[in-house]
C-alpha cells in the first residue's frame, strides 16, 4: 500500500467522551429519551452530526437547532479528548515512506477539523488532502467522500486503504473499491505502532468482492 486515508474520530483522537454525552444531554433538553441510550451512543458516534439527527428521526425544522446545540456542548468537553497512543509515531513514519500520500476523510466540518484537530496536533501537517463533511452532499457509508480524497491526491485505489474504526468506515471504503483496515487499537486491542503499521500492509483479504 502506498496511499493511506484516515478517519479522525476513534482512529486517530478519542472523541466519544466529547460527543456523545452532549448528544444525550441536548437531545433530554429538547424532550427526547430512548430505550437504550449506551447502545444509541455507540451506534451513532463517529457519523456526520445531521446525518445522526435524521437517523433519530429529529424533525427536520429541528435540526440546525440540535445540533448546534450538541456541538456547543460537545466542545466544551474538550478536555476529554484523548490522543490514541502511538498515532503521531505512526504517521510520522508513513509519512517518511518514499511515494506515499496520506490524507484524511471525516465526518467532522471544516471549521471542526481546523480548529479542534489541525490547530491542536503537530502530525495533522502531514496530511496532503483532507476531506470533511463540508466537502459532498452524500456522507459515509457512501463512498463520495474517499473517491474525492483519492481523486485529490490523484492515487490508484488499489494502492489505497482507508483506516477507520466504524462499520460505516468499512462500507464506505467497501463502495468506494478500496481495502479497509480497522483500527482495532481503538478499542484496546493493541498498540497502533506495532498493530496498525502490520495491518496497512496486507489489509485487502475481504475488502473486495
């Protein structure tokens, strides 16, 4: 593999903390509950905030309001925010492979993306493309945002795989017809400098059909 396309929010920066308690929290001061809201919470994060709030059916006159809302609340969490150990060695070290590109496709909007990753982690320079909710009308699972991030970096999908941690990740990565690699080292499973950089190399065995 040549070309490497990250997710941000659980493969790179732990950002559940953040999100999803202040999703549960403004969606109870607008009169919402749900049954389950520990599986609700996982089930949604990491998708694109209006994308999340039509998937709970929130009327569509409610939903600018929500979700600046969510944000506003998120963000003064930050402080929960968890850099995922070992990322900035890894990217570093793919970054200095000879004709590798790196890019990063997230559900995040641009403003988030500058403000609370680009502006807060040193490694974010080394992503050449970066592709934000902002950027396509249709969002993960569909595959516009990575085949506009391979058409950016001009790369060859089958020299290209997208890490990320969600199963909207995988379809997305599936539709677009490139490999997928999970970032399992999210959830505890290893040590991204050993685990990840393995797992890039060969990730493909069920990523096409």
């Amino acid at each position: 593999m040549k070309n490497f396309i990250f997710d941000i929010d659980g493969t790179l920066i732990d950002t559940f903390n953040m999100y999803m308690p202040a999703l549960m929290e403004i969606l109870k001061d607008h009169g919402y509950r749900f049954a389950d809201p520990a599986r609700l919470k996982k089930n949604l994060y990491g998708i694109a905030a209006v994308d999340a709030l039509q998937q709970l059916n929130i009327p569509a006159g409610e939903i600018a309001v929500i979700n600046r809302e969510w944000l506003t609340r998120a963000y003064q969490r930050f402080d929960q925010v968890r850099l995922l150990a070992g990322i900035p060695v890894v990217i570093e070290q793919l970054a200095a492979r000879p004709d590798t590109k790196l890019a990063i496709v997230t559900s995040k909007t641009r403003a988030e993306y500058q403000q609370y990753f680009q502006d807060q982690y040193q490694f974010a320079k080394n992503f050449t493309v970066v592709v934000t909710a902002d950027d396509t009308a249709a969002h993960k699972p569909a595959p516009e945002p990575l085949l506009l991030a391979m058409h950016r970096l001009a790369v060859d999908p089958a020299t290209t795989v997208y890490i990320g941690d969600m199963p909207t990740d995988m379809q997305a990565a599936h539709a677009a017809g490139i490999c997928f690699a999970g970032a399992m080292y999210a959830a505890g499973a290893g040590r991204p400098t050993d685990d990840l950089i393995d797992s890039i190399e060969y990730p493909c065995n069920t990523a096409r059909s």
